[in-house]
C-alpha cells in the first residue's frame, strides 16, 4: 500500500480516536475519500477527491482505471500559479507541438463548483474548461485538470480580487473570513473561485508540484524538458 494511502488511514484512525462518537463529518469525509495516485518522471503525487464533486470524481476515478493518463504530459506550467496536464494528444506529441485546446475531447462535465466551501487554495486540484463565451454553463473538460500553487495574500489583495472577478465575469463573490484566512496562510489562486470546479487536494506530494511548476517552459508555458505521468492508479487497489 503506499505511503499517501497509509498517512490518510492514520490521520483518520487518530481523528476516531480523540474525537470517538462524535466524529464530524469532515473527518468521516476524509476517511471514505477516493484517493488517486500520479507517479511522474519528478516523483509521486497523492491527489483526494472530494464527494462533494461526485461527477467529476467518478469520472477521473474511470479515466485512472482506463490507463489515460498513463504517459501523458504536463503540458502547460505557470511558475506561481498551477500546473496542468490530461491533453491525450500530448502522450506523443512533437517538440513545442502545441497542446491543451480540448476539440477532441467526446464530452463535457456539468459544474460542480462548491463555493465558498470549496475553493483554489494552494494544492488543490480543478479541472480546466473552456470560457465563459462558448461555455457560459462552466462545464469542465472531460480530462484535462490542474494543480494550484499561487501565491500567499493580504487582506488588500483579496479585496482587489473580489474587485477583479466582479469587473470579469459581472458576478458578485465575496470571501468569507476563514476562506481569507486560507490564502492568507497558505496561498492559492482566489481569482479562479466560484468559476472552475476543484474536485480533489493534494494529500502527498506538493514538493513534486513545486519542482514542476519551476520547470522552464517555452513561449506557450510548456515545460523545454517533457514531464511525464509515468502511471495514474488508485490506491486502494
């Protein structure tokens, strides 16, 4: 069993054991999340998916049995900010061949955005989507998902971001306290709140992210070097 699986059952048998009967429902969800591993060409990364986002939960959980995302790449890095992979044309795809416009892809998922319990804090993982204009319903691609890094902010800057998302989409989202509190200690991309769906968080792993997003990357921020998924599995199985 690996060690992302082993740390999730310890963090829940410690949680029964102090808290007993009344056991909250968080830690109970922790407990009964699907658990995705992606063992890369720069290291392993355990990804949880959330039951709220069922949908889109159960349909990576196909795809990782299928084998797509066996040899894909991550092909869009943005160093302070996310890495993105699950372009099927990238498994063999030519150097600097441009990759991640989706027309290929067979079908789309209906938003399952959880707003403001859910959001882009760093090490969360959302799925990537076309824009407003041609997808004004923000369904979310059927493969393609990214990972957040961002940055860490203050109260100044998450006010210009609720400024920011108002003057792009029209839509009015405000940041409650503790969401504030996240991305003041722990960073992220607030930006994207309320307009992709985030489906899972990365449990194990976030060094491994780090080291991609700092790869260099060409004029379309793919990384010069291929970075790949050498294997995507389950890890209860």
């Amino acid at each position: 069993m690996v060690k992302c699986i082993k740390l999730l059952r310890i963090l829940s048998l410690l949680l029964v054991a102090l808290m007993g009967e009344n056991l909250s429902v968080s830690a109970q969800e922790i407990m009964q999340q699907k658990v995705a591993v992606l063992e890369t060409d720069s290291g392993r990364i355990c990804i949880a998916l959330y039951n709220e986002t069922p949908l889109h939960r159960d349909n990576f959980v196909k795809l990782v049995k299928e084998g797509f995302y066996d040899g894909l790449l991550f092909h869009r890095v943005i160093e302070n900010f996310m890495i993105q992979t699950g372009d099927s044309l990238s498994r063999h795809a030519t150097e600097g061949q441009l990759l991640g416009d989706g027309s290929y892809e067979k079908y789309k998922i209906p938003a399952e955005i959880h707003f403001p319990k859910i959001f882009h804090k760093k090490g969360c993982v959302a799925a990537a989507r076309e824009g407003d204009d041609v997808n004004p319903h923000r369904e979310s691609s059927m493969c393609q998902f990214y990972i957040v890094w961002g940055k860490r902010y203050n109260g100044n800057m998450m006010d210009d971001v609720e400024e920011r998302i108002i003057r792009n989409t029209g839509e009015t989202v405000s940041f409650p306290e503790e969401v504030r509190e996240a991305y003041y200690k722990y960073g992220g991309t607030p930006h994207l709140d309320n307009q992709y769906t985030v489906f899972g968080e990365v449990k194990e792993g976030l060094e491994v992210v780090e080291k991609i997003m700092k790869a260099e990357t060409d004029s379309n921020d793919r990384p010069l070097k291929d970075i790949r998924i050498l294997r995507a599995y389950m890890a209860d199985e």
